[in-house]
C-alpha cells in the first residue's frame, strides 16, 4: 500500500482512516487531493486550543498543506512545525466548509503517520487510579492497537502517550518515534500494522461519541500532535519531550521559577478540621521551613463530607472562625505562602447551586444522573456555567489572598447531554466541554497570573500536555506510598518533564497501600518532583522533624537542579527491585542520583550504579569523598552500599566537579 498523509476510506485503502466526514446523502467517503503548500516563519496559534509555541519566528518554520475534496467544497489544511533545534515536529489539521450543504465530522486526525516495513514494538502508559502511567512495552503485530480514553478526560487509564521503538531500543541506544496529543478530553491513539508489514499511527479527539456538525463558511481545529525522534533510546527521547513541554508549551511566570516546598492538610484531616486544626499545621510546618500551606477541600459551603457542598464556593465560617483572610493572613505571618483547593467542575446534589440550577448538570432528559464520589458534572459547554463558577471563584480571589490553587477533577464524564444543544448537536458536547474548559482556564490563569496553579483530577487522571499549558505542574497520584510512587514516578518520567510531577512525603502506615516504610526513602522520592508534605507535623517525634528540616534544607540547596536538570533513569522498577534516576545540571558541573531498592534479596549479588550525563572529561567528587572520572563514573560506576538492611532502601548521591 502506497503510504497517505491523512488517508480516509472507500477508495481502496482497507485500513483506519485518518478522516471521515459524513454528508447530507449519507455517504461518510471523501477524495481530499493536493491543492497548494505554503512555508511560514514561526509557527501560528491554535484559537482556543493548547499548542507549543515560539518566542521568535527565527526558532521554527511551519508547513501548510492544502487538501480540496472539490465535489464537497471542503478545504483540509495539515499543518507542520519543526523547530530548529529540537527533534519535534507539531502537527494539526484544519478543516474548512466551503461548499452550500452542512457535513458532519465523525473523525479527524491531528497527526497520521505511515511507516515502511520494519519490526517495531509499542510502548504505552497505561494504568489505573492511584497506580497511573505503567509501562507497557508489546510487539506491533497485525491488527490494530487502541489507546484512548473515553471518559471525557485524558484519564488515569490511558495516557495520550505511545512511543513505538526498535526492538533492541533501551533507555542509551536505539531509535525511538514517540507520539503525544496536547489534548486533555477523549483522545485516541491508534497503532495498525497491515497484511504488508507496514505500520499507520495516529492520534487525535477519540471518535467515539464525537460527531461535529459543521456548516458552510465554519470550520475546524483540531488539537495538536507532537512527533519526537531520537536515536539515543528512551531517554533521549523523554529529554526532548522534557525540552519542548518545559519550554515551548508550559507558559508564565512559573515555568522556570523556584517551585515551593508545600504542605497540604488533606491527608492530616481530610473534612475534619478547624481554624485550630489548621494553625496547628502552618506552625509546625513554618518551624521546618516549609514554604507554602495548602488548605484542601472542605473550606467551602456546608461541606462536612464528599455528599454536599460542591459548586457553593463560599467560605465556611462555622469551621473556620476568621474566614480564609484569616487563615490566609495567619499563613502570611509566618512568612509562607498560601494555597486553596477547588473542584470548578463539579457540584453535589445536596448544594444551593444544584438546587437553583439543577440543569447546570450534565445529564441525559428523563433519565437519573450517573454519581461518582456523590457528585454530578457541570455542563462546561454552556457558557453561562462557566460564567457562573468563574463569578464565584474571582469573588474569592479578590478577597483573599491566595498564592497558589489546586484544581481537582475527581470524577469521569457520564450522562454526556446539554440541555442547550439540539439533537444534531449532541455529539459535540465532549469536545464543546474541553473547549469550554480551556477558555475558562486562559481566563483564570491570565487573570491571576500571580497564582501558581495545580492540576489535579483525583490524581493524575489528567495529567496532559493539554492541562500543562495553563498549569505548571499537576499532581501525579493520589497514591503517596513511597514504593509504588517509583513506579508511577518512572513512568510519568517518559513524557512529562519533573518540574510538572507533584510529589508528597505522607504519613505511614500508608494511606492508601498501608505500607511502612522509612522517612528517608519516601523523602527520597518525593523531591525526585516538585516537593511538599501532606501529613501533620505536631504528631511526628522530634527525630522525624529534624529529618524534615534536613530534608527541606537539602531540597531548597539543590532545588534548581532537582526541578531543571536534565533527568537521565538508570534503572527501571518495572524490570528489577531497584530504581534510580539522575539529574545533571547544564555545564555538567553537578548532578545528583537516587537510588531505591525495593526489597532485599537474601545472599543477593553486589550491585553498583552507573551514572550517565557526566563529562567524561571532568573529574567529580561523589558524596563529599573519593574521586571519579566522568567516565569511570558512566562506564564502570561504583558499588553500592553491600550493608544497606532491609526492604524499602534509598540513597543519594551529590556529584560535583573537582576544580
């Protein structure tokens, strides 16, 4: 089969299409022929959509080719952005309707990719809540292979991630093409191989319940596709992605600033506290030099539980005496800073919003609404609910004041109707809800572009490259336990850059696994991401806090590093009992390894850890002690602690340059 740029069905090609559009006679065939191509300098916005961008047209250049179905009078522009100096190229399509009768869209492709013969193998990040992003790595054989999510987010289940690599490819060696949507609604990702061994890819807005209906003169955005190659395996690949979404996608004042060392009450109280309660927790974090308090949910409306309260985003001052000025004023006072929690998205049966508004919800006419965590969905497609949560929130805004904000999303889409849309119409209201989303976030953010702000979707069950463009960072999992953060951690890791990953020290037993484990391993863990706490301090010993204290000492000394530096993974949790990662700063100067066993093995071999990034000329110091040459360090390594006792064991290793 000869390879297509955006292949659609009826003419002979027997595989997936990239686009389908049906017509008022039925037929969903289209024949999209090369009209004309246009080279820019730079690289245009997205209107309403998440995109890369560049901060001079010198960085880029963008291709544009026009497709025309002349019999439908539909225009198709595929867009191509390579950058000069990153291994990426982005990708969109446009669609126009130029001709006398409306179409209706059932799929468009941001990005469709034909690969010659060639074995290849499939690695996705799939998973669950509170286990997200696991690696899965399969042989591409004949058929096809899916990778969506339908759940109106991007979902703790499938990642909008894939990359497909040679079967020899390894974290240093090997080729790798991998593939993301900056989309955070219902996306696809799809992978076939043919009776011909070859191999189509694509990626874009699921077509699974997605039907636009599209009338003459209007058009189309979809969102964008980033294509990254490397030839210096995985991590290559995963510094590149790194690159791009740290650089050219995350915007603001925090996409390089500092971030700061939080502690969040949800896990010390969850609904049961009180100004007391709180005060408790700022004083004793403000004594271990914690930077920023985040008061979780429970601030709001009658919210004693997870049945009521969501979407009266006013302040309750039965539990806190004082208010959030007061709260936020006593945080201030001892010089930290102050962070509030939301949930825009959603609200509870039992609220003053639902009781007023009770079409605000999603939900399908004459049928009882689906629940989850007691709460319905908010119909973000409909502009006078956004307007209305929009009002409520900036009342709080401007009348306390805030640093930073958590925006959670705990529940799925379901009962996906808008009572504003007419029957024709239905099948948009997945994407109108994200679209509607995004313009509620570009509001927000700009609005207060002081605030640092926080995705959150009952962890990491939106954790995009779409969500990244608004918010810097997002929280990775509820799941806090320090052993399986390694796995979540990993594999995060292969698309999304550290200083995006949330990542919380929290009390033992556990939470949610009930595993113990040691203070210094699940510190360890946590500042391999943006560091904070979610935990009480007055109840640990005054050992524990003196290993917090050095903690966030240590964290702050080397937080640029940590957050900024290059990452390099060493070895995986997915294939052994051990983990370890690097960071290395720019001139290689510095680097700093974590290591973590799992669990010991009896009479078990000596092992030793090889570092990588260095330079193999310079000669580096490790820990404060013996001399190393970068190339000794990246090419033989150094044992490991032999005395190290017991599972659940981590190490660090501060690497500097011998001047």
């Amino acid at each position: 089969m000869i390879p297509q740029e955006m292949p659609s069905h009826g003419h002979g090609d027997f595989r997936n299409p990239a686009v389908q559009i049906k017509q008022v006679n039925g037929s969903s065939i289209t024949e999209f022929v090369y009209d004309s191509y246009e080279i820019m300098a730079g690289k245009p916005a997205l209107m309403g959509l998440p995109a890369t961008y560049v901060e001079s047209d010198s960085e880029a250049e963008t291709l544009v080719i026009t497709l025309v179905d002349h019999l439908l009078e539909l225009t198709l522009k595929l867009s191509y952005t390579i950058f000069a100096d990153r291994q990426v190229i982005a990708r969109n399509s446009f669609l126009e309707n130029k001709g006398q009768e409306s179409v209706s869209i059932e799929k468009i492709a941001s990005a469709s990719l034909d690969l010659v013969s060639q074995d290849l193998e499939l690695i996705s990040l799939a998973g669950r809540h509170n286990k997200e992003r696991e690696i899965e790595r399969q042989t591409v054989q004949r058929g096809t292979r899916i990778i969506d999510s339908k759940r109106g987010s991007s979902s703790h289940q499938a990642n909008p991630f894939i990359a497909l690599v040679s079967p020899k490819t390894d974290e240093f060696t090997g080729t790798a093409i991998g593939l993301t949507l900056v989309y955070s609604g219902n996306h696809e990702m799809l992978v076939e191989r043919d009776q011909f061994e070859q191999t189509r890819v694509m990626a874009g807005i699921n077509p699974f319940g997605f039907e636009w209906e599209l009338e003459p003169s209007q058009s189309f955005q979809s969102p964008e596709a980033l294509l990254v190659f490397s030839d210096q395996g995985l991590n290559g690949m995963s510094q590149t992605f790194h690159d791009v979404l740290q650089n050219r996608l995350a915007r603001g004042k925090f996409k390089h600033a500092d971030r700061p060392i939080l502690i969040n009450n949800w896990e010390a109280t969850y609904f049961d506290f009180n100004t007391d309660k709180i005060k408790a927790i700022v004083d004793g974090a403000a004594e271990l030099g914690i930077e920023l308090f985040v008061l979780d949910d429970g601030w709001f409306g009658k919210r004693e539980d997870d049945t009521s309260g969501l979407g009266d985003w006013f302040e309750n001052t039965d539990k806190l005496s004082g208010g959030l000025a007061g709260i936020s004023d006593y945080v201030h006072a001892k010089n930290m800073s102050f962070g509030l929690w939301f949930e825009p998205e959603m609200v509870n049966a039992d609220s003053d919003l639902y009781r007023a508004h009770p079409d605000y919800a999603l939900q399908i006419p004459n049928r009882s609404i689906s629940t989850s965590r007691d709460q319905y969905v908010l119909d973000f497609s409909r502009k006078d609910v956004r307007e209305t949560i929009i009002a409520r929130m900036r009342h709080i805004l401007d009348t306390v004041d805030i640093d930073y904000i958590k925006w959670d999303m705990n529940r799925s889409l379901t009962d996906v109707y808008s009572a504003t849309l007419g029957s024709a119409n239905q099948g948009e209201v997945f994407h109108r809800y994200v679209l509607g989303l995004y313009e509620m976030l570009e509001t927000l953010t700009t609005e207060y572009d002081h605030i640092l702000w926080e995705g959150c979707s009952g962890g990491g069950g939106r954790f995009d490259p779409g969500f990244l463009y608004y918010m810097p960072q997002s929280w990775t999992s509820d799941n806090t336990d320090a052993v399986e953060r390694l796995d979540i951690q990993y594999g995060t890791s292969f698309l999304y850059p550290i200083s995006s990953m949330g990542s919380h020290v929290s009390v033992v037993p556990n939470h949610q696994t009930h595993r113990v484990t040691g203070l210094d391993i699940r510190g360890d863990v946590a500042m391999s991401g943006v560091f904070g706490y979610e935990l009480n301090i007055q109840d640990m010993t005054v050992a524990d806090k003196v290993t917090v204290s050095e903690q966030v000492a240590f964290y702050k000394q080397h937080r640029q590093l940590l957050q900024y530096g290059k990452f390099h993974r060493l070895m995986s949790p997915f294939e052994t009992s051990h983990a370890a990662w690097l960071f290395v700063n720019p001139d290689k100067s510095q680097a700093i390894a974590f290591y973590f066993r799992k669990f010991v093995e009896s009479a078990g071999p000596l092992h030793t850890i090889k570092f990588a990034g260095l330079d193999p000329e310079k000669v580096y110091q490790v820990n404060g002690d013996a001399s190393y040459g970068g190339d000794e360090l990246m090419h033989v390594g150094i044992y490991l602690d032999p005395f190290m006792v017991g599972d659940y064991q981590s190490r660090k290793f501060v690497i500097d340059e011998v001047i």
